[in-house]
C-alpha cells in the first residue's frame, strides 16, 4: 500500500504587515501640485479683479503640496505649513482656485495618522478661518457659506479616521491570514512527522521481524527460510517505495504523483503482512465502505497498521483481533468503530510513545476519540471515528 502524503504549503517568507498606507507620498505630492498650479492658472484667466500671478504665487501655491510630504516623517508639520501657505496665499489677493486642496488633504492625512486631536484641532482653525473670511466678505449668503466650510472641516476629518479605521482592518485580516498560514504549515508538519512513522516504522518492523525468524528457522528448519527472505524482500522494496514518495514530498522542486491513500479494502493484505510475523490476525469488517469517507478509511487503516505494528514488535502477543463495524445503519450511521484486541503483556507500565499519541491524533483529526483499555491478558485498542454522510456517498 503506498503512502498518501499532503501536498506542502507553499513556503510564505515573513513580513511585516502594516496599516495599509494609501497611495505613495510623491505620487499625492506632485499631483496636489500639477491640480494646484494648473488649475489656479486656468481659474485666473476669468478673474480680471484679482491680483496677477508672481513667483510669490507661485512658491506659495507648491508650499502646500510640499508640506504633504511629510505625511510619514512628521505629520504633524503638514497642517501648519498648508494652512499658513494657503492663508498667505489668499490674502495676497491671488487668484482663487484649488489652493484649498492641498489643505483640506492635510487634514485628511493628519486624522489618517492616528492623531485625532491634532487633525480636530486644523480642522477647527480651517473652519474658523471661513466663517470669519464670510463674514467680513460682505455677502448676504454668508453663513450658508460658513455653514458648508464648517461641515466640510468635520468630514475631512471622519473620512482620515475612516481611512485608518480601513487600514487597521485590512493589517488585521492579514495578521489573521498569518496565523492561518502558520498553523496549516505546523498542521503539515505533525502530519507529515505521523505519516513518517507510521510508514517507516512499520515497514521495518515487519523487516526486523522476518528477519528474526530467518535466523531463528535458518539452522534448524532451512524449508521456512526462503519464504521468510522473501517476505523481508517484500517489505524492504514497499519501504523503499515509500521512502522515495516521502522524499518527493520533502523535495518541493521534484514531481510528485499522488499515490493512492490507503483505504479499507487494503486491510487484508495489512493483515497478512502481519501474519509473516507470525501474528495470527481475525479481522471481522461488519462497516459498510460506501458511507464511510476517504478521509475516515485513511485514519482508520493507518490506526490499525499502527497498531498491529505495536502488538507485533512490543506485546509478545501470538493472536490479535480486528474488529470494524458503525453505530446505526444505512443514513442514521453515526461512527466508524475500530478495535483492535491481542493476547500480550500490554503496556506493562510503560508510557504510551510516539505510535499511540499518533493513533490519537489522527481520531481527533477526524472528530473523534480513541483509549487503549488493558484486558487480562493483552490490551485493546478502541477508535471512534465520525462518519460524515455528506459527499461519502460514490
């Protein structure tokens, strides 16, 4: 039976994630710039009464697309340089035009960066600024006007914080994103470290086996010799097998075909390998295949080769049994059952190795539970395994 191996994650190198930062600082600086001039320029052609575009102007109109550039370094030097730089601006009696925008980004930019208070505060003074310029301006509409920079300031300043809030949640999905990576590569990792053993080690044991009886019927009974060197033929070409699929997985850069996961259809030839140990095995499948999944007949095969592999290498055991049936039947079946009972010493007070907490991982992976109970004499082993109804069905 070939092994069955997951594929590997793919490998993610570590990062560090951040708020996400928006758009890069020079691309908002040149275009609050290009928006700023050029617009101003247009807008200047149909305003006879204002005073003509200067160096001055011109200096004044690029200052504040400059202060956005220390959005990152200092943010809190971009407020006081749009604001100062727009404030000159229009009381120089320049051309109106766009000049409010690289003020009202820096508001946006401030709350954007985490500092409310400072970002509720320019946005005070902007805001104050306009219902004083309406009110001296002599226009009968003025606190409309006022009105409309005030409720402009405030939202400026809740569209940076929804921009922060936006960030905050996208750095934290993707946190999430890596934990979830990390736990499926550590998943992998204990599977893989499951399959090694269960693999590896089985195969040499029944090798470590027939060799025993070689050696053993090698003097006294040459007839049983050869059927023992074949059977440790068998073994070592099956572990070479596996071996080299192992070592295709581990080589993300080899091909790799997926070998057929083992299924309970196998569990006669697992039995009789078990046999040319000179383990008698009775195994009674009462379960039905088509209700149980792939998934739930890989666990249950490797727990009982896991098993017999213990019973054979440690128990002393001459007999085991193998039992398979399912609580309820037909669409009311809830559980896969697996026992596996021998006539060994049983764990003799030892504590359980690498063989039983895999047996144990690979139930609760599935949902369900396995205990080794000691009997007089042997030990039985008992696994429960959900069978999920769902997409079983061939």
């Amino acid at each position: 039976m070939q092994p069955s191996f997951p594929a590997p994650p793919r490998a993610a190198e570590p990062r560090r994630y951040r708020r996400f930062a928006g758009p890069p600082t020079s691309f908002i600086v040149i275009t609050v710039a290009v928006i700023q001039v050029v617009g101003t320029l247009i807008s200047a052609r149909h305003q006879d009464s204002a005073r003509p575009l200067d160096i001055a102007a011109m200096l004044l109109l690029l200052a504040g697309p400059a202060a956005l550039a220390f959005r990152r370094r200092a943010p809190l030097a971009m407020f006081p340089v749009a604001f100062v730089a727009t404030a000159s601006y229009l009381a120089l009696g320049y051309a109106w035009g766009p000049i409010a925008l690289s003020l009202a980004l820096s508001i946006v930019l401030t709350a954007a960066a985490g500092l409310r208070w400072q970002a509720w505060l320019g946005a005070g003074i902007a805001a104050g600024a306009v219902v004083v310029g309406a009110a001296v301006s002599g226009d009968p509409n003025w606190p409309l006007r006022a009105s409309a920079g005030v409720a402009w300031a405030a939202i400026l300043v809740l569209l940076g914080q929804a921009f922060r809030r936006r960030g905050e949640r996208f750095a934290e999905y993707r946190r999430r994103r890596e934990a979830a990576q990390k736990a499926e590569r550590d998943e992998y990792r204990l599977t893989l470290a499951r399959d090694i053993h269960d693999v590896v080690a089985h195969s040499l044991s029944m090798i470590n086996v027939q060799a025993s009886v070689a050696l053993h019927v090698g003097a006294d009974d040459p007839e049983k010799l050869r059927p023992a060197l074949e059977a440790i033929k068998a073994a070592s070409k099956e572990s070479l097998t596996e071996v080299r699929q192992l070592l295709g997985v581990l080589r993300e850069d080899a091909p790799l075909v997926p070998a057929a996961k083992p299924t309970l259809a196998g569990l006669p030839a697992l039995a009789k390998n078990a046999e040319l140990g000179g383990l008698r095995v009775t195994l009674q499948d009462n379960s039905d295949h088509q209700l149980i999944g792939p998934a739930q007949q890989e666990a249950a095969y490797r727990i009982i080769q896991e098993a017999l592999t213990n019973v054979g290498r440690h128990s002393g055991a001459s007999s085991a049994v193998v039992r398979l049936g399912q609580t309820g039947s037909g669409p009311t079946a809830g559980a896969l059952t697996v026992t596996v009972d021998d006539d060994g010493g049983g764990m003799r007070g030892a504590l359980p190795g690498n063989g039983l907490t895999g047996m144990k991982e690979r139930a609760g992976a599935m949902g369900g539970t396995l205990t080794v109970r000691e009997l007089q004499p042997g030990l039985r082993v008992e696994a429960a395994l959900p069978i999920h109804l769902e997409g079983n069905r061939p």
